[in-house]
C-alpha cells in the first residue's frame, strides 16, 4: 500500500516554524540561507510576503500550512529567509485587501493570500501589478475575471481527504450517531461535509451525521467558544464523535472532547502533533490538506520562472489531500486498511465524491 496513502511525508508541526518563516521587510543582500546551524544557498532574486487570515500564526489550521509550505521552501533554498515577509489579518478579515495590495506596493515578486476570502480583492487589483504573481489558497479570482494573467487559485478536493475520514469515523465507533462542526456556511466548507458524510455512509448507510455551522462570514474560524458550545451540543446529542473543519475555532471541539470524553478528527494539518496532552488521546485522525505543498510549488514555479496561472486542483491522487495516521492507539492498522482500501477506489475513479451536502 502506498505510503502517502495513509500519512503524507513531513507532517506539520506548524508552531515550531513561525521564528524560521518570518522575515525582515527589505530583500537580502546575500544568497545564502541557514538552517540548523548550516549554510546553504538560496534564490536571492525572488521575494514573497504572505497575506494570512483570520486566527493568523497558531491557528494550528491553514495559515500555519501555509507557512509551513514557506518555511520548507526557505529550508530548501528555494527562497532567502530575509526576503520572505507575513502580514496578519485584523480578528474581522477587514484589512485583507489592504495587506495584499501592501505586499504587491512594495514589490514582491509572489503575493499569496491565505483563504478564499482574497479572492474578489486580488481579482480587483491584479492587473494592475503585471509583474508579480499572486497565488490565493481556496481561491476563485480567475472566475471573478477570466482574463487574469497572474493568479494562481490553489483549490483542493476536500471532499475526498474528508470522505477517508468518514469512513474513519464510521469504521472506529460502529455508532448510529457522529457530528460535523463547520466554520462559515457556503460551498467551501460544504465540501467537507459532504465528503464527510458520503465517507460514514459507507460504512453505515443509515447513520446520522449531526451538523452545526459556527457562522456565516470569516469570523466564524476565530470563535473557539461557540465551536465549543455547539461541539458540547452535539456529544450530548448523542454524537461518538466529531470533525471539524472550522479552522482556529476547532480548538472548542478539541476542549469538548476532553469534557465529554469522546473522540475528535482535525483538519488541515495533524492536529495529534499540536494538540494539549489532555487533548491528544482523543484525535483518532485529521483530514489532511496539503496547503504546505500548495504553496511551496507557487514559490518554487516563481523562483523557476513558470508561474502556473489559472486555477490548480489538488486531490488524493497527486497527494494534495490525505488522512494521519498519528495515534495508533485510536487509528488502527484494520481502520487504516479499511480507509486505504476506499483511497485507492478515489483514485481509481471507482468512487467519486459528493461535494454538496445534499448529494451525501
């Protein structure tokens, strides 16, 4: 069985990488870059600034992904570590469009925004910086403006790294009764959903999936206290266990678990890795969204020359999208196989996942 099937190499661990990633404002002047007390040389003629979310650095989600994939790069040489550059959203997301066009003034060859929500902004302001490339993570500006000559929208299929931890879900508890936690309503997380139902209904076509949304705009990933609240709703409800896809706000299901003493899935990256020890128990698995590989392909084509505009689609089977495997003591081998055996019929085009919640 094919390795990346069950757990992609070089897991996040996405707080020990916010010192390395971050860095100076103004353009190296060298070209070399260390990394663990090795010099190594690095590409001084590119720069890139990343334009985070809300929840920023921590959010043990996207936005640390995001870096994650910068910080390889760095490690990689593939960028200089002093002509990289981040800038932080406000706790509303209402100084988005302003850090992109910030970035984009001061000349960094690669803009990236981190989210959907850059997308109308950048779509807005493209045109007019024909010199730098701007990659947007879950974004959808070539669709605002089909003659864009410079976005990359970096898109996933996460209906299917969703779908393998359903089946997960499903698999471990052998309940009637799971949960789902979203962040903001509409069709991005929708995917998540739908896959994560499509996923327990393999393995239980009759099971309920309860289904809670935290809100209706970005704010909704920065709300750990409602995640909480309705996570706690939905384990008394009956729910065995509970997925996530709501970003910083995931952190309250996490606490919930630990109160209700039942288990949790996390998104995006390997939350087992981040999480509290009290926490860590509980994390049968995470639906794994390779933004890290995202991003450091937009930095590496940049730094190559051949910036791919238009929209890019990562899916299970160029690894784009996946399931840890990090607690054994949860996920088992027969899980696993179980999980792997679904992956493989994804790839082969065998199953083919809903990505609106209604198909499910």
């Amino acid at each position: 069985m094919p390795k990346w099937l069950r757990m992609f190499a070089l897991p996040i661990v996405a707080l020990s990488l916010v010192a390395a990633a971050c860095g100076s404002d103004e353009p190296a002047d060298g070209g070399t870059a260390t990394d663990g007390g090795t010099t190594a040389e690095c590409n001084a003629d590119i720069t890139v600034g990343v334009a985070l979310d809300v929840g920023g650095l921590g959010d043990k989600s996207f936005n640390d992904a995001a870096a994650a994939g910068l910080d390889q790069a760095i490690a990689d040489g593939l960028v200089c570590e002093d002509n990289t550059k981040f800038v932080e959203a406000d706790n509303t997301g209402s100084n988005r469009d302003e850090n992109v066009q910030a970035l984009a003034d001061e000349g960094f060859n690669l803009v990236v925004g981190v989210g959907f929500a850059f997308s109308e902004g950048i779509a807005g302001i493209a045109a007019d910086y024909p010199d730098t490339n701007f990659a947007i993570v879950d974004g959808f500006a070539n669709a605002v403006d089909d003659t864009l000559t410079n976005v990359a929208d970096l898109t996933f299929k996460e209906q299917e790294g969703s779908f393998l931890v359903g089946v997960a879900a499903a698999q471990y508890c052998q309940c009637d009764t799971i949960g789902f936690l979203g962040g903001q309503t509409g069709p991005l997380i929708g995917k998540f959903e739908a896959g994560y139902t499509a996923g327990a209904k393999a393995i239980n076509p009759d099971i309920n999936v309860l289904v809670e949304y935290i809100g209706d705009d970005t704010t909704a990933f920065v709300n750990d206290v409602k995640g909480e609240a309705l996570s706690t709703k939905m384990y008394d409800q009956g729910a065995e266990i509970i997925y996530h896809a709501a970003g910083l706000s995931g952190a309250g299901l996490f606490r919930a678990a630990v109160e209700a003493d039942k288990p949790a899935i996390g998104v995006d990256s390997d939350q087992y890795l981040t999480a509290a020890p009290e926490e860590q128990p509980l994390i049968l698995t995470s639906m794994l969204k390779r933004v890290d590989t995202a991003v450091y392909n937009a930095i590496k084509q940049t730094g190559d020359g051949n910036f791919v505009t238009g929209f890019q689609v990562f899916g299970l089977a160029d690894e784009g999208v996946g399931y840890s495997q990090s607690n054994t003591e949860l996920m088992t081998a027969d899980i696993s196989d179980v999980v792997d055996g679904y992956a493989e019929q994804i790839v082969a085009g065998d199953i083919v996942v809903p990505e609106d919640p209604a198909e499910a």
